[in-house]
C-alpha cells in the first residue's frame, strides 16, 4: 500500500488509506482499504471492523466515515469481500451490517461496497431485491453489469446504499474496463495479470446531504 500511494500522490492530488488489519479465519489474511484525496475527503472519528463473535463473516466487513471538505456530504463506507461459497448467507446478513454502522457512527447515509461474489453460482441475483427492498436501499451497480474481466456476464462487484441517500445520489454509474486502454492493448498485456474484476464507480452530489 505505501508502494502504491506513492505511485499515484502529487503534490495537487495527495493521497492517504484508512486500512484493516489482515482478516480471513484462514492463514490466508487480506486487507481492506479506502484511498482517498486528503485535499478533498476527511475520515470522520475511527475506522473499525464489525464485531463477529458468532464468526458469519470469512472477512469481516471494515468500515469507515468520511466528510468532503467543500460541501456537506458525510456517510459511512463499509467494505466487504464475500467468501464465494458463503456468498448468498453473507450477502443476506449486510442489511444488519449497514444498520450496524448507522448506529454506531450515528449517521444514516451507508455506502456498502465490495466484491458481493453477488452472480452466477455463488448467488441469484433476483434475489437482490429481497434482501435490499427499494424503498429501504439504493442498488446503484445494476444486475446487469459486468464487472468481471472473464467472457461470462457476471455482477460480482457491487455498491448498495441507505435510502437516505437518495438526494445524494445523480444515478450516474459505470464499469472502468482498462483491458480496452491503449497501454495494455498495445503490449499485449493479458488484463487478468491486472485484476479479474473491473472497477466499478458512481457519482454523488457533495452539496445536496440532508442529514
């Protein structure tokens, strides 16, 4: 992580993370971390990782607050990576998680965010909507985008947020696909060497928090 911030912080656009420690019930640990611009975002009081004494989450979710610095948004950004067999029982409990972090930080704008493993065998996407009801919840990466560097159409990646983020939200969202940039077209580069999911993105409004 000190390898990449310093590959991508300038003096105009410095960056920082919030980091977890390593999870996973395994010997096989991975970290979760937000990177932000310092000269626009601030996090708000301490990061944590949710209490999981019943052990229901492989990794459990890393969460953090945030306010940017010109404007009034503030919310809370909770991570987390599914374990792909356990995805269906993890993906249903993130409901509880989100309300968990409102609670805490006592603030009611979630941004949940992750890879979900929501799609294909690991999870049946119609279910989305059970688990996240519309009118409690924002499914702001849709069933149908591929987020996914493989040939099949897959909705792995996700981001679900409270619906009192509604006001906060433009509806603009998208896949960044870097296997089409010309520097890995025009080397030969396999994308997967790069990652075997795409970024996924969204805009929100900084100005319009009613919270």
């Amino acid at each position: 992580m000190p390898l990449l911030l310093a590959q991508i912080s300038t003096p105009d656009n410095p960056y920082q993370a919030v980091i977890s420690p390593r999870l996973g019930r395994t010997a096989s640990k991975e970290q979760y971390a937000f990177i932000y611009r310092t000269d626009l975002f601030e996090p708000l009081g301490e990061a944590s990782v949710l209490p999981d004494p019943q052990d229901l989450f492989e990794r459990e979710p890393f969460m953090a607050m945030f306010k940017v610095k010109e404007g009034n948004l503030d919310l809370i950004l909770v991570d987390i990576h599914t374990k792909p067999e356990d995805a269906a029982r993890e993906i249903s409990l993130l409901p509880k998680v989100m309300q968990y972090a409102a609670e805490k930080y006592q603030e009611p704008d979630i941004l949940c965010l992750g890879d979900y493993n929501a799609d294909g065998s690991y999870f049946n996407e119609t279910a989305y909507q059970e688990i996240f009801p519309p009118q409690n919840y924002l499914q702001l990466i849709p069933n149908s985008a591929d987020t996914t560097v493989g040939s099949a159409s897959l909705t792995y990646d996700r981001m679900t947020a409270t619906s009192a983020m509604a006001s906060d939200m433009t509806g603009t969202w998208g896949i960044y696909d870097f296997s089409s940039l010309p520097c890995v077209m025009t080397n030969g580069i396999n994308p997967k060497t790069i990652s075997d999911h795409y970024p996924i993105w969204i805009e929100a409004y900084t100005n319009r928090d009613t919270d």
